[in-house]
C-alpha cells in the first residue's frame, strides 16, 4: 500500500519506489500433538518390513476356586483371544514445484512446504486417532456410573454430560484415577490428554500444593501442567469435539501406556522428476495403524465446559 499523498501529489509506489517480499515465512502455528507420548510402539517391528496385520496374544484370566481336602478338582479351558492390530490407514501430501520457480525465488520454498506438509500430516493422523479411540474405553471406564467397584463415578454420558469447572476439575482427574486404580492398572505411566480449556481452569483451580503437580514448583507460577494424582497431563486442541443440545461437548480420555499401541510401516518422503513439464513432484506417504488393546486401561470422560 502507498504512503498516502495529498491530492494532486504524485506518488512513486510502483515506479521508483518498489514493493519489497520479505525473506522470512509468516510463522505457522501447528497444533501440539502427544501420540508419542500416550500410545506404545511395541509391535511396530515386528510389521515393519512386510504383513499388512499383527496377532497381539493375550494371558486368559484362570478361574480361583476354594478347596478342601479330598475334593475333585475342576478344570477349565482357558481363552486367549488375539487382538489384532492392522495396517490399514494411509495419508498422503503431494505437491509440484516448476524449476523455474525454484530459480527464481529468493527463499527455499520447497523445503519448508515439505515441512508444513509433514506435520499437517501428523495432525491430520493424530486427529483422526482422537476421534476414534475413546470409544473403546471399558464399560465399567465410561459413563454416570463408571468404576469397576464402586459404580458411582459420574464420567458423563450422552444427554447429561460431566459439566467441568475449577471448583471440581480436580475431583474429576483424582476420579479418573481411581477408575483406574479399580481395574488394577499401574500407576505409572498413566495421562490424560485434556482440550485448553480445561488446562486453562486447571491452572485457575485451587492447585496451591505444588506436590499435585509432580514438580518443585506451584502451577499457578510457572504455568506447567505437570502430573495431577498420577496422571500426566497433556494438553491437545484435537480431541473430538460434539454437540450435545445446547452444550459443545469434548470427548476426553486418560490411559495408560499398555492400552493404546500405534505402528506405523512406511513413512516415506522423495523427489521425482515432473514427466509433464520442467520441475519436481514431491510427496510423502505414511501408512499405519493402531489399536486399543486393553480397553480395561482407558477412560473416556464426556464433559462439556461450566
């Protein structure tokens, strides 16, 4: 735009006075994704270079039964069903870059599209993810009446979802954990992925007591999350998201690392020639998979922000 000039004046933008293209990108900002920090790995390797599905093996629970002396003693046939974990997702970038315009420009505009592309990936599978596991959270993990023991831990539930504020944020992450605690899950290892509103009331909640938190150092002073109750807790602006009447409703969820597992068997990134003109094609694949194999290790909270 040219400095304004009074009337009859004239001005020399576009003439003398030429426009300048700054040789810096306009920072992007890109969603914080965790999935390496959540999901296990464990049976990556063992797809990585060929099959399209694992058989995860599972230990069968063996019946305890009283005994007296001289009893006949009752045998069961213990099940063992596989889980099974399928590579059968792919995402994909692609994009054309002409060679005279890679010449030309005054900035590597290739690399950094390529960057973009890679993590608009991640996102893209991370979301995707989100949207899906929370679903197979164990009955006794979900719902008004969740808890394997007790049956009174209210987790919300479609029509009356769990409404959220700093007054109980707390009660409601120290719930989490004890839903798991009665399903016998370790206590390490263990995270809930939470939307930024409800870190957000988290650090405005009565969090005075630095030892919640795992760290030496108050939330409220240097802003960090940390570990509440066992729990580590990661912020994510990709969990799902519904309406539910008049409320937004987030689909929140805390596991330990055990109950999700993730693989992926080809990342792929390269430059071919463009057959149809002068330049390079450049494209990324990633194909993958992922599964929930101890739905007895998830929760799924449905709150909605009070």
């Amino acid at each position: 735009m040219a400095f304004p000039s009074a009337s009859g004046y004239p001005s020399l933008s576009g003439t003398y006075i030429p426009e300048i293209w700054s040789a810096k990108l306009l920072i992007k900002f890109y969603e914080a994704t965790v999935m390496s920090k959540i999901a296990n790995t464990e049976y990556e390797g063992e797809i990585s270079n060929m099959g399209d599905q694992v058989n995860i093996r599972t230990v069968p629970d063996i019946t305890i039964n009283d005994y007296i002396k001289g009893q006949n003693l009752d045998y069961e046939t213990p099940e063992a069903p596989n889980v099974e974990l399928l590579i059968d997702k792919g995402k994909y970038w692609a994009f054309a870059a002409n060679d005279v315009d890679v010449k030309q420009s005054d900035i590597p505009f290739v690399d950094k599209w390529a960057e973009d592309a890679a993590m608009q990936l991640k996102i893209s599978i991370e979301r995707g993810i989100f949207a899906d596991v929370y679903s197979d959270a164990d009955a006794d993990n979900q719902g008004a009446t969740a808890g394997k023991l007790s049956g009174d831990i209210n987790l919300g539930v479609a029509g009356t979802p769990l409404v959220v504020t700093k007054d109980n944020i707390l009660d409601i992450l120290i719930d989490v954990g004890n839903v798991l605690d009665e399903q016998d899950v370790p206590s390490e290892s263990r995270s809930v992925v939470l939307p930024a509103w409800m870190c957000a009331m988290l650090k405005k909640s009565d969090l005075k007591d630095a030892s919640l938190t795992g760290d030496g150092t108050s939330v409220l002073r240097n802003g960090r999350i940390g570990m509440i109750d066992r729990l580590t807790v990661y912020m994510s602006n990709l969990l799902s998201t519904a309406t539910d009447g008049a409320d937004t409703v987030t689909n929140v969820f805390a596991n330990h690392i055990s109950a999700l597992t993730f693989a992926s068997q080809l990342t792929k990134n390269e430059t071919v020639d463009n057959q149809n003109d002068f330049g390079k094609l450049n494209r990324g694949l990633q194909v993958y998979g992922y599964e929930v194999i101890k739905p007895e290790a998830m929760v799924h909270l449905y709150v909605t922000k009070g």
